[in-house]
C-alpha cells in the first residue's frame, strides 16, 4: 500500500475484542504472513499463507497457530468468528 494516501488500518474493534480480517491461501509453500492486501471496498486485510490443506479444518488451526505465535499470544486467545469456510476470514 505504498504510496497509498488513504491508507486504511486492518483492525476492527467490536464488543471489547480486535478483529483481524485475514486473506487465508492454504497448501502454500511455507506458513508466512506476508503483508497487506485490499479489499474490493477498500478496506484491509492481512494475507497468511499456510501448508495445511483445507480440508477438516486444518487450515484454519494452522492459521490460529501462526498467528498466535506471530503475536505471542496463547492459541485459546484467538478464534475465528467469520469465514470459516472462505478464504476471506475475520479473526
């Protein structure tokens, strides 16, 4: 989002918790976050990439567990309140 004047913050605060919006790519390479992105409207969101498949939900514990340990912060303290069958996810 260089050279972006607008840029626009990825976080969201609701109801005392902070909301994340992911764009999750499973069966990637390595498990990495790997920058920003932007939404159609324009608002943000942070891309991860992980190996896991989508498949029984294991991409979606192998984004709770990167991003916990990104974040040092216990896995209990994250959870996915939206998409969790998309690639587009709140968190």
């Amino acid at each position: 989002m260089a050279g972006d004047s607008k840029a626009v913050a990825p976080f969201r605060v609701r109801a005392g918790a902070l909301g994340v919006p992911v764009k999750l790519t499973p069966k990637a390479r390595r498990n990495a976050i790997s920058g920003m992105t932007s939404e159609a409207h324009g608002g943000a969101l942070l891309k991860v990439s992980v190996t896991a498949p989508p498949v029984d939900g294991k991409a979606n514990a192998a984004l709770i567990k990167l991003l916990a340990k990104e974040w040092h912060l216990p896995k209990s303290s994250l959870e996915i309140t939206r998409g969790a069958s998309d690639r587009l996810k709140l968190v």
